[in-house]
C-alpha cells in the first residue's frame, strides 16, 4: 500500500489512469496514460528542475498523442513503473530509428538522475542497448516503485508510442523482425544483381537505371527501420542522422529516370525526356541541400520534392499510355503499391498522423510488391526488344510480311544447291510459282482480301513443302521453292501439281471463290547451264510467255 502511494505521489495528476503493469504475459506494455508530458520551450531545462519545479504544467500522456517538436525544444515525459516482478530485465521501447535523441534519467540512491540516452545523433555502437531504434534499460523493483524522466529531441513532431518489453519477448519478437526483414533485403539484393547482370549482358540502361533505383530504395529502408545504422554505419552519428532524409530523395531521382528509360521516352518526346532527366538531377542537389539544412527545414526540402518528382512521373507514364506504350498502364500499377506505401511516412513527417506499422513499414510492404513486378516488365520488355531487333536485321534476308527468305537468300540456296546436286550426282528441283487470279479477287472481294491472299498462298507453300526444303518470296505475287535431292524424275513432275492442288484448296472461313489460281515453272538440277541466275531467267520467261487465257498450270523447263 505504501508503495501504491508513493507512485501516486510521483504521477501526481495520474490517479483514476490506466495503472502500468508489467505483466510478462501481455506483451508490449504501453505507457497509455499513465506518464506526463510537458514541453520545454528552451530545451534548457535540467532533470534536476524538472524533477522538483511544481510550476509546471504536466499533462497526461495519450496514446497516438502528436508532439510538435522541432530544433530547441525538448519533450519531457515523466513516469513510475509500480513494483513489478524483477525475474528478468526490462527495456523502454521507443519504435522510432530517426528519433535525434532521447535521454533516460533514473535516480541513483542519493538522488542523483544517471542519464542513458540513445537516437541517430549518437553512434548506434555506443547507445546502452545497440539496436535498431531506442532500446533503454529500465530498473524495475519488487518492492517499490521507481520514477523516470524520459527527455525527446527531434526536429520535427514526435509521435513514437512508449512501451516496455522484456528481454525474452525482444528475442523472439527480434528473431520474427530479422526474418521479415531479411526476406525484404534479400529480395532487393537479388533485384539489384539481376539488374546489373541483365544491364550488361543485354546493353539495356533501363536495368542499370532498375538496380540503381532499387540499390538506393533498398539503402533508404535500411535507414528507415534502423538496420543501416545497426549493421551498416554504427559509428556514422551524422549519416544515421541525414540518411533517412537524403536517400529516398536519391531513390526517387534514380526511380523517375528508370521510367524514362522503361517508356523509351528519349524516343517519343525529347522535351519530357529532357524534364524527366532535370528532376532526376536535381534529387542529387535537393539531397545536397537536405545536408546542408537545418534539421527543422530538412523535411521542407525532402517532401516536396517527392511528391512532385512521383506527380511528374505519373503524369509522364499516362501519357506514354495514351501513346500506345504496352508497358506503361504495367509500371503504374507497379509503382501504385510503394506511391501508397510512401504516403504514410510522408504524412508522419509532417505531423499528420502517428507512427504505426504503416507508418514505418508501408514502404518496404510496398516495394517488396513492386519489385518483381517491375522486373517482369523489364523482362518482357527485353524479349520484344531482341525480337525486334532480330527482325529488323533479318530484313535483309527475309520477306517482313510472310516470315519467308527473300530472293538474295533464295539465289544464295539455289546455288549451293546446284553445286551440292553436281557433286553428289543427284538431282533436286526449283519451282516458281505466280499468283495469276489477284485481279479477280480484288474485284470481287476487295482489295484487303487482295492484300491476303498472298501471305495465305505463303502458308500454304511452306505447309507443301517438306523441312529440308525452301520456300522464298521473290515479289509481290511470285514465290520460289528449292526441293532439296535426291529426288526422282517422276517426283519432280509431281510437285508442281501437288502446289497447284494445294494452293486451290479453299480457306477456312472464306467462300469457295476465295482460292489461289497459281502457275508453277519448275526445271530439274544440275542442268545444261550451271549458273543459277540464267536458270532463274529462263523459269521467268518461260512464265512470262504463257497466255493470260491458258488453262494450264504447270510448265516444265526442258535442258
């Protein structure tokens, strides 16, 4: 009972508040309302004073409470932990990794307040508990209460939720928090090396611009949940305290340029490209002036820059897909998650709401979506990319519109075919064959059914010929075919007529008027003359000097 008072003593205006129990069994213990909180104007103020003065104006802690803090002031939280069963140890809590410092006063036995303090100001290697955000011993007594200051300095508001866990709960909540994280990290580190292998393997910058964004999200997380300065710079108080600031300018920046890049917005507008570029350099100035700030305006620098640099992003990748770009509408819904994710950080930055997990974690939530989303396109991306180019330099050699070898290829073939035919002593077989009906079709059914009926008389070709043969597109409506020997008199006979039949077979779909009318010269190899071109020019004439009006449909060319 007695002890029971003396913590009502210390609390003061406490009484009729939710008590403070440090119950092993309902872990973390929230403060609630059991503290009080006054705010020193000054910052000047000593634990000593603050201990003693009745003059000032305490108010009760709540819970989601938002402090507005910045640069020359102080946050004072005063609070009495009852007796409580001292088995094991216990630590106040502070889930908030850019907090600048908070300071821990516990009073001695002669009165003394002994000061422990922890934030991103201080080297992470040198806090009383080395660990992601403020981890600070708290002496608990079995027999008494014992009373605590609690001092918060942090350029901007202050919303972090106090709470004490013991340290069998921080193991096992440590080890769930390490296996989340490291899936996080691992995922992003594996996105950063399939970008730079991809970037140079392939040639394509926008994977070098993916690892780069991704390395600098990552980088920024790290900052964040408190893992860079644990792991990363544990002796870097002064890059613990601007990371948080100055990488996601970075990761931005580097994110703006990888959409340029994934649009190919170089090609579609130079003028945008050229903004997009501008706002992806300034991140590299905007993070120089965050440096160089003062703590209180750091984050007057950093938001909004982000939020224009994500507006101006958006609006660039709609407009790429009002222009027909395939992966646009695929990168927004990418990027949507992390803009949503971002937003809650952005939000506590400016006092808007408390931290939370969102608040903290929305982010990595966010971008652990968008990563293997966004390495999808970029995959897709490539693929239609080497196919195009692959098509592009197979123009040569190839008729765009049937897929079929060209003439160049085509004479190439028949004279490897001729040489091979004289050196092996046996004989294959050319055939062109003519389309004679066009003019028909385009009367009677159009000139888009005009336009078709080639590439169907190209598949119908190819579906004739077996795999060791060739079949070459030599104009508008000529086609050529090599049929590679051995083969036989009657067998080289044959194969005009087995075109011609195929080519009148009708199409599926399409009326029974709707068919191909072909005319097929073809000539044995080896022949009398040896050079491919003549023979070629006299299979021509040979086509050439048949009557509009002729029945007939194949013509053999005699040695």
């Amino acid at each position: 009972m007695a002890a029971l008072l003396l913590a009502v003593s210390v609390m003061g205006p406490a009484l009729g508040r939710t008590v403070l129990d440090l119950d092993p069994a309902h872990q973390p213990v929230a403060l609630q309302d059991w503290g009080d909180t006054w705010m020193d104007t000054t910052g000047e103020a000593k634990a000593e004073n603050v201990a003693t003065d009745q003059t000032l104006p305490w108010t009760p802690t709540r819970e989601g409470a938002i402090y507005p803090l910045s640069t020359g002031k102080a946050l004072w939280i005063r609070f009495a932990v009852p007796p409580a069963p001292d088995a094991e140890r216990w630590y106040l809590e502070i889930p908030y990794p850019s907090v600048n410092r908070v300071t821990l006063y516990t009073p001695d036995s002669v009165g003394q307040w002994i000061p422990q303090s922890a934030g991103d100001t201080l080297p992470v290697a040198s806090w009383p508990v080395p660990h992601r955000h403020p981890l600070l011993p708290v002496v608990v007594s079995a027999e008494e209460p014992r009373s605590y200051l609690l001092r918060v300095e942090n350029p901007h508001s202050y919303s972090a939720p106090l709470s004490f866990v013991s340290e069998s709960y921080l193991s096992r909540h440590e080890q769930r928090t390490s296996l989340i994280l490291g899936i996080y990290f691992g995922l992003a580190g594996l996105a950063v090396m399939l970008g730079v292998l991809s970037a140079v393997s392939l040639r394509d910058s926008a994977y070098a611009f993916y690892a780069l964004s991704v390395a600098l999200m990552g980088l920024s997380q790290a900052a964040m949940t408190g893992i860079g300065g644990l792991h990363l710079w544990p002796n870097l108080p002064w890059w613990n305290d601007l990371s948080s600031m100055v990488l996601p300018v970075l990761a931005v920046g580097a994110l703006v340029w990888f959409f340029s890049a994934v649009v190919s917005l170089p090609e579609r507008s130079r003028r945008l490209h050229q903004l997009l570029a501008a706002l992806a350099l300034l991140s590299v100035v905007t993070a120089a002036a965050v440096m160089l700030a003062p703590p209180s305006y750091r984050f007057r620098l950093m938001v909004p820059y982000i939020v224009i640099a994500t507006s101006v992003a958006t609006f660039t990748i709609l407009w790429a897909a009002r222009r027909g770009d395939r992966f646009a509408l695929w990168l927004l819904a990418g990027s949507v998650p992390v803009m949503i994710g971002a937003a809650f950080p952005t939000a506590r930055l400016l006092g808007l709401i408390p931290i939370s997990f969102w608040t903290m974690h929305g982010m990595q939530v966010g971008i652990a979506i968008e990563l293997p989303v966004l390495l999808v396109i970029l995959m897709v991306r490539s693929q239609q990319r080497r196919e195009h180019n692959r098509r592009i330099q197979g123009l040569e050699r190839i008729d765009p519109a049937t897929g079929l070898i060209n003439g160049q290829v085509f004479g190439e073939r028949l004279r490897r075919m001729m040489v091979r035919s004289h050196r092996l002593k046996y004989q294959s077989a050319v055939l062109l064959i003519d389309i004679v009906n066009i003019e028909q079709i385009r009367r009677d059914f159009g000139s888009r059914s005009a336009e078709e009926l080639p590439l169907r008389v190209a598949g119908r070709l190819l579906s004739a010929a077996r795999e060791i043969d060739g079949v070459a597109r030599l104009s508008e409506l000529r086609f050529g075919m090599l049929m590679e020997g051995p083969v036989t008199a009657e067998e080289a006979a044959s194969a005009g007529p087995r075109v011609v039949a195929r080519c009148l077979m009708p199409f599926k779909n399409k009326p029974i008027e709707w068919v191909a009318q072909v005319r097929v010269a073809q000539s044995l190899v080896p022949t009398g003359r040896a050079d491919p071109d003549q023979l070629v020019e006299r299979l021509e004439a040979l086509l050439a000097a048949v009557p509009a009006d002729s029945k007939r449909a194949v013509f053999a060319l005699r040695s």
